[in-house]
C-alpha cells in the first residue's frame, strides 16, 4: 500500500512490516472516545513524553489501514519509540495542515 501524505497518513514499523495509519474523521473521534481524551490533550502528552503505553495503543489501533494486526504486542516487539515518532508525524499532520509536505 502506498502512502499518501496528503491524506495525513504515515508509516509505522509493526511485526517487521510498515503499514499505513490515516487518520479519518471516524478514527480520531474514536480515539477521543475510547481515551476520554481530546486529541489536542493527548498530542500534547506525546509531545511531552508522557503518553501511556496503552494510549499510543489505542491511537494506533484507532489509525491503521488494517484491522487484523496484534498492536500491543508488536509495540513491544518492534519498538516504542518507532511508534512514538509515527503517531507523533500523523498528529502533526493533522494539527499542522498540509501546507508543509515537502515531495
């Protein structure tokens, strides 16, 4: 699969294998559910370096292109930070607009 900056959507390495998160409407709104967090709250705590391990679960689970990959185990399989930095390049996407992608 491709990814299409435009669509804020990036890469993340899970299981060995980069897969696609975009973040639509309905998957940040479920994000905000799930969390009982506003996205700005928790882009905040990401930036900070104070999101939970469960939240950067949930955000991930909530973003990517495929539903039947295990999440919480590849997190820790496959690196945290990797994962940060992928959820934190999305959230930038979406709060910055895309006047900044650089092709």
């Amino acid at each position: 699969m491709t990814i299409n900056p435009w669509r804020a959507e990036v890469g993340i390495m899970l299981g060995g294998k980069i897969h696609v998160m975009r973040p639509t409407f309905a998957a940040l709104s479920r994000i905000e559910q799930e969390l009982h967090t506003g996205l700005l709250a928790l882009a905040g705590k990401l930036f900070e370096g104070n999101i939970t391990l469960e939240e950067l679960a949930v955000i991930i689970n909530c973003c990517l292109m495929e539903s039947s990959i295990p999440v919480n185990d590849a997190l820790v399989q496959g690196g945290v930070t990797g994962a940060m930095q992928a959820v934190a390049e999305m959230f930038a996407l979406v709060f910055g607009g895309f006047d900044e992608i650089v092709t």
